[in-house]
C-alpha cells in the first residue's frame, strides 16, 4: 500500500473515535446501584473469546490477500523491461503475420517475374500455400531477437547522444522533443539517427547468420532448377538445400562454406542495417513529433497516427536502402551454389537501375503492414505493462 493512502487511513481511524463518543462517559457518585452498574464498563472478554476474535480479525483482515513475492518479482521485472517485452511479443505478431510479402520480395529480387501477381501465381501453381512461408522459423526467432535487441540499444543509446549533445553543446533534445508545439531540428534528427544507426550496426552480427538460413529457405526450390544454375557443377550444391528446415539448412551452409559461410555478405548486410536502422528511427521519432505538434498531444498513441508514422519510417528506409539489400540478396543467393574456397562474383550497389528495384513495393506494402502491427502493438503493450501498478 502506497504510503500516502496508509496516513489517509489512519488519520481516518484517528478522527472516528471522537465521532463514536462525542462526550467522555464520567464516573457517577451516589447511592444508585443500577446506576452505577449501567455505567461500569462491560468485563473483559474470556482468553477463548479473545482469540477467536483476534483469529475472525485476522482473517477478515487478510482476505484480500497479498500477491505472492513471486508474483510481484514477476510484475517488476516485466515492468523494468517492459520495451523489450513489448517488442518480442509485437515482433512475432507483425512477422507472422506479413511473412508471405517478404517471401514474395526475396523471390522477386533474386529472379525474374512479370510482376508481384506472376511471382504469386508461380509460387502457389509449383509450392501451394507452404512456399509463402518457408523458412519462416528463423525470422521468428532472428527478427524477435533482433528487434527486442535493436529496441534496447535504441532507447539507451538515444539518451547517451542526447547527453552528450546537451554537455557538449547546451541543447537538451529530449526537452526539446517533448516540449508541446515543437518541430524537428537538426539536433533530433542527428540523434536520433546516431541511435538508430548504432543499433544497427550492433545487431548485423546476431541477424546475418538467420538471414542467410531465411533466404535460403524461401529461394531452394528456385536454385534447384537447372535453368538458374550458372554452372553445371553447381546444381548438386543448391539442390542439396531443398525441403530443408532451418536447423538443417544452417547445417548445410556450415557442410559446404564452413562456419563463417554463415556471414556470407556480412559487409553488405552490415551497411543495410547501419543506414535503415538510423533512418527508420529517425523519421519514426520525426514524423510522430510532427503528428502531435499538429494534431494535439495525444495524437502519437491514435492508430490512425501510429499507422501513417511507422508505415512512412518503413517506406523511407527501404527507399534508400532498397539497392543494397538487392545487392546482397543476390550476393548470398550466388554464394549458396559455391563450397568453401571457391570465388564468389562481388555484385555491385546501383542506385537508380531498375533491375536493382525488383519487389520495392511489395518491400513498401510489406512494411506499411509490418510496422502497423508492430507499432500498434507495441504501444498498447507497453501501456498495458506501464500501468500493471494500477490493478
């Protein structure tokens, strides 16, 4: 119980005792023994009665039974890493849920189709329903990890920059940010996108390995065909990868590249996520500064607006990072039909080239969708965790 409501309840008690008797019962002088036997106080209660009552008051005043220590230790720590928890729960849920699109997206950057409609209409006529998800275990398990990571380090890393911009320049971009009426300055945008960039650099090293196993899951079925195999000698490699679950692929790529074949175009993975994690921060956090100044204060936790603003932060990114992540798709696609030793073609990055925009607005629609699901997830979660106080 909150100290301030145990002084309320006390001072309560205090004040209802003169209440009960307004005037103090005075001891009569006189003869009367009916008198003076009204007004002497009633015995004692017997040792047996005492204790019963003693018992009834205790368990009338332990009814409502505390939680048990577990319980609050459970509650605390939950509430200590609520923005971990509420990222590992809305990551699966956005994931599972927009899985099928970024099937489609991968597919469509490592070959070539009519369009999104001609990918799907092969997909489902060669591998029904199961192709939209396969290799969906890794990205469930890599994506949760990743994100709950990418969050943590986010968040800590915003109030570092923050606090060294503030020591070393006089400017509190916190305050700043949360001040009613502000508008995004150079300083929050630099901050934030430090934040952001640092979080993604950190977290290349845990999502390369699941990424590899993922986009081998969702192109094993193309790399075995004969026709897209660039050498003869080849095939065997990339059939070996078919109908494969992730545990088995992961164990196929160490098999044929060795262990570090898990970070197979780590370089360019490393830049993917170093440049679309700064800036999907930091148009995240600048696009939800701008629908509150305009839209009132509690704009930025309406599903209408936590929509518009994690859809434009994805949008955004994928804009910009769009060629990379081509260029390492085909990298990693081209490196899964060679063993250990053998050279794989560099691919180069070209902005602007058509061939290297291949699947960008599946990427788009997909990331509008994701974003939507995991951000309205993840307020309500946290919400819901912050206030578990108040229950």
């Amino acid at each position: 119980m909150p100290a301030e409501l145990q002084t309320d309840h006390h001072t309560c008690i205090l004040q209802d005792g003169p209440a009960r008797h307004p005037h103090p019962i005075m001891p009569q002088h006189g003869n009367n023994s009916k008198d003076n036997s009204q007004q002497r106080p009633p015995p004692p209660p017997s040792p047996a009665k005492s204790s019963n009552t003693s018992g009834t008051a205790t368990s009338n005043a332990s009814s409502p039974s505390p939680a048990s220590p577990t319980a609050n230790g459970t509650q605390r720590l939950v509430k200590r890493y609520r923005v971990e928890v509420a990222a590992s729960a809305s990551s699966v849920l956005s994931t599972l849920t927009t899985f099928p699109l970024d099937s489609v997206k991968t597919r469509m950057q490592t070959y070539k189709y009519a369009g999104f409609i001609d990918c799907v209409r092969h997909t489902y006529q060669t591998e029904k329903l199961r192709g939209f998800f396969r290799g969906v275990t890794a990205p469930m398990a890599s994506i949760t990890l990743v994100r709950t990571v990418s969050f943590s380090i986010y968040q800590r890393s915003k109030h570092v920059y923050s606090d060294w911009v503030k020591r070393n320049f006089g400017v509190d971009v916190m305050a700043e940010v949360s001040a009613r009426g502000s508008y995004p300055s150079l300083w929050s945008v630099a901050t934030f996108g430090a934040a952001g960039a640092t979080a993604g650099s950190c977290i290349t090293a845990i999502a390369c390995p699941f990424e590899l196993t993922k986009l081998s899951a969702q192109v094993s079925v193309l790399m075995a065909d004969k026709k897209n195999c660039p050498r003869p000698e080849s095939h065997a490699i990339a059939a070996s990868y078919q109908n494969k679950g992730t545990l088995k692929t992961l164990g196929n790529i160490i098999k044929h590249r060795g262990f570090m074949g898990l970070y197979t175009g780590y370089k360019l993975h490393l830049l993917r996520d170093t440049l679309g994690t700064g800036t999907y921060f930091m148009t995240y956090e600048s696009s939800k500064q701008l629908l509150t100044t305009f839209g009132g204060d509690g704009t930025h936790s309406n599903p209408l607006a936590v929509l518009v603003a994690g859809g434009l932060c994805g949008i955004v990114s994928w804009a910009l990072i769009y060629p990379v992540d081509s260029a390492k798709s085909i990298y990693q696609r081209n490196s899964l039909m060679y063993t250990k030793g053998q050279k794989v073609e560099p691919v180069k990055i070209e902005f602007f080239r058509r061939n290297m925009y291949r699947g960008l607005g599946v990427s788009m629609g997909r990331s509008c969708a994701v974003n939507a699901v995991f951000f309205s997830s993840f307020e309500f979660l946290k919400k819901r965790i912050k206030a578990m106080d108040d229950v």
